[in-house]
C-alpha cells in the first residue's frame, strides 16, 4: 500500500493543500464579522480532512470497478435525486437539500460523479471509431436529460447546466464526428442568439410568466448580465457590489482581513458564492491569478495523466472531471466579471460546502486511481469486448509528444 501510496501524484496533492490553506484563511475573512458563520473555517479544515481521506481510499480501489458498476450507481442517484425533489428542503432557492440530521446533503453535487463515470460506462461499450448520432449520441444524451429534468425540477439551474456539460465534454473525447460537433455548435450558438435577443425584446412578458411559475428570481440573476438597465437594486446589488470589490483591490490589494466591502457585509455570501470576491479585494489581481494558475496545474496534471492511461474509461473519466471543473471556475468567476449570470454555482475546492468538497476531493480520488491503475492492460471482464487501449485523439497527442522529445 506504501508503495501504491507511493506512486500517486504529488503534484496534485501538492496544489490540493494549497487550495485548503487559501480556502480556510479566505472563509475566516469572510465570515468573521457573523457570529452566527464563525466556525465555517473550522468546519472546512474537517471536510478537507475527510476530503483527503477520501482521496486515499478512492484511489487505491481500481477505477475499473467504479466504471463496471456505474449503471447501479446511476440507479442509486436516481432515487437520491427523486427523493430530493419530494423530502428535499430549500437553501438559497434551490429545493434539493437532504437533510440527516444536521448535516446537509445535496444530491445534485454527487450525482456530477455519478453522471462521469456512468457515461464512461456507456462510451467504452461503444465499438471503435466515431460515435453514431442514432446510435450512440441520443442515447447517451436520453441518460443525461434525466438527472437534468430533476435537478432543474429543484430550481438548481447552476448544476443542471454543468451536467450538459460533463456531457459535451465526454462526447468530445468519446469521438464524436466533426458535423456533428459543428452542428452541435450552430445549434447552440442560434438558440442562444436567440434566448438573447427574445429575452431583451420580450423582458416584461418573460419576467411575468417567470413570477407565475415562481421563478422570478432567475430574472434576477440574467437582468443584472443582459439588461442591467431594467434590473431592480434587489438584482444588480451582488454582482453590483462584487464587482467594485474586486475593482477596489487593484494589482496586490488591500491585505488580509482588510477589505472594506467583504468586512461591512456588502458583499452576501461571501464564504460560499463570492469567495473569489474576497481573495480578489484582499490579494488583488495577483492573488486571483495565483488561485487560477493553480486551477491549471492541477488539470495539466490531469491531462498527462489522461495521455499515458492504456484505455479508454481513464480519459474519459478524466476530461468529463475537467470539464466540470473549468465550468464551475467560469462560471463562479465569470458572473462576477460580467461574463455570466449568477447561478450559485461555488468555487471548487475555495467555497464552503461539505458535499461539493467532499464530491470534488472524491473526484480528485478517481484521477489518483486512473494514475495508479491506468496502465495496466484494459480488462474486457471489467468493459466488455475489447475496445482500443485509448481514444484516437489522445493516442495521436501523445506519439507527437514523444516525437518532438
């Protein structure tokens, strides 16, 4: 086991505890003017613990195994999922939020898991070559729309946007034919011209059927990105605020715990959804861009571990956990530069949340096991027929690599 120990990343484990270390100091800024949020640092240091401890166990376990019983898996998120829309109870306007005891537990955060690995699952069963529209595409797209319905059904439209894309992500390394993929991107880039300009055009009928329905606040969250003229104060006052937070820290910001928007309170939910707000107005733009350099080391380092994995599950598994990541990263920051709407969605591995904490140390867990077990040969008793030991791209990415050693 030593020696197993041993062979994983340190790297990765390297940038993990780094990620605590500004996590835990930036949730004590923020949070430290709120008797009722004191202990939110103390709480993360003990889901990082359990997070590292998950990391250890997951990855010594053989990632295999994880892909040959996804479809149970599937299964039990599934219900964990419908029993969240009917038992959940609400925070922050999303409704699925399972409670035991006082802890809280929000199946749509482990079901990204879930969703990785079941689609690795379905992708490896594939015969080689490109992937079929009939065939593979909507299938596996059918599998992916249920836990979507669900978790929109939750008014979480924040995780239910990055289960599209986890699946566009494994499509993309699952080979998917080039028209379709240009197709895919026509499709997508019309209809959002067109959410665009209906939205402006139509803004007054859309927030009335968004108040009938008892979704209101999701024009709270678009109008302050594309109508900041007709958002209310109510709407544009986070990002609003946010936005001159970072704006006021400037290239090395205002030092630790001295931020004066984080510390008044202007800023809500500072040691959750605008966490990077707090790093950006005590550390400025340098401490932002030492956070997002280690966001790229850790997926390089994910990467030249998907280029040396021997078959196919490894790398899909793999480039479905980047994708997640870098929408979480996007988004998170992104809507608070004015580049997207504000969803809720955290900053992975800085926010506070046990249950997407612990989900993307598990997820870290899997790419320590694809490290470990990867190269070994594929076992057709775990995926079925043989299949290539990887997908074309990354075979092809990798002898070029070599070749310019």
């Amino acid at each position: 086991m030593f020696r197993m120990l041993k062979k994983m990343d340190g790297v990765i484990f390297f940038v993990m505890l780094l990620l605590m270390i500004i996590s835990v100091f930036a949730i004590y800024s923020g949070t430290r003017t709120d008797a009722n949020l004191a202990n939110h640092h103390v709480k993360t240091m003990y889901f990082y613990v359990a997070g590292f401890i998950a990391v250890l166990v997951i990855g010594l376990v053989n990632y295999k195994l994880y892909v040959k019983y996804a479809f149970y898996l599937y299964g039990l998120g599934i219900i964990l999922l419908i029993l969240a829309n009917v038992l959940g109870s609400s925070i922050n306007n999303a409704n699925g939020w399972l409670k035991l005891g006082e802890f809280s537990f929000q199946p749509a955060e482990l079901f990204k898991m879930i969703l990785i690995l079941f689609l690795a699952h379905l992708i490896v069963k594939r015969q080689r070559g490109t992937l079929k529209f009939w065939r593979d595409i909507v299938p596996i797209g059918c599998w992916a729309f249920i836990p979507f319905a669900l978790v929109m059904a939750q008014n979480d439209l924040g995780n239910a946007l990055g289960y599209v894309v986890i699946l566009a992500a494994v499509f993309w390394i699952g080979n998917m034919r080039l028209k379709h993929v240009l197709i895919a991107l026509t499709v997508v880039g019309v209809a959002f011209f067109g959410f665009v300009k209906a939205y402006t055009f139509y803004h007054d009928e859309v927030f009335t059927f968004l108040e009938k329905i008892k979704r209101e606040h999701w024009a709270e969250r678009i109008d302050p990105w594309l109508v900041p003229e007709k958002a209310t104060s109510k709407a544009s006052w986070h990002t609003k605020n946010a936005g001159l937070a970072i704006g006021s820290g400037g290239i090395i910001g205002k030092g630790y715990l001295q931020g004066t928007s984080v510390q008044s309170g202007r800023v809500p939910y500072t040691y959750s959804d605008s966490i990077f707000v707090v790093i950006a107005e005590e550390f400025g733009f340098v401490g932002a861009s030492v956070l997002i350099l280690l966001y790229f080391i850790l997926i390089q380092r994910m990467v030249l571990i998907a280029l040396t994995c021997r078959d196919r599950a490894g790398p899909v598994i793999i480039v479905g956990i980047i994708g997640m990541l870098l929408y979480q990263v996007f988004e998170n920051v992104g809507a608070f530069l004015g580049l997207m709407p504000l969803t809720g969605i955290t900053l992975p591995f800085i926010s506070y949340g046990g249950t997407s904490l612990l989900i993307n140390m598990a997820c870290i867990g899997v790419v320590m096991s694809i490290k470990l077990y990867g190269q070994e040969e594929e076992d057709e008793l775990l995926m079925g027929e043989q299949q290539p030991r990887l997908s074309e791209r990354l075979w092809n990415m990798l002898k070029k690599e070599k070749s310019a050693v």
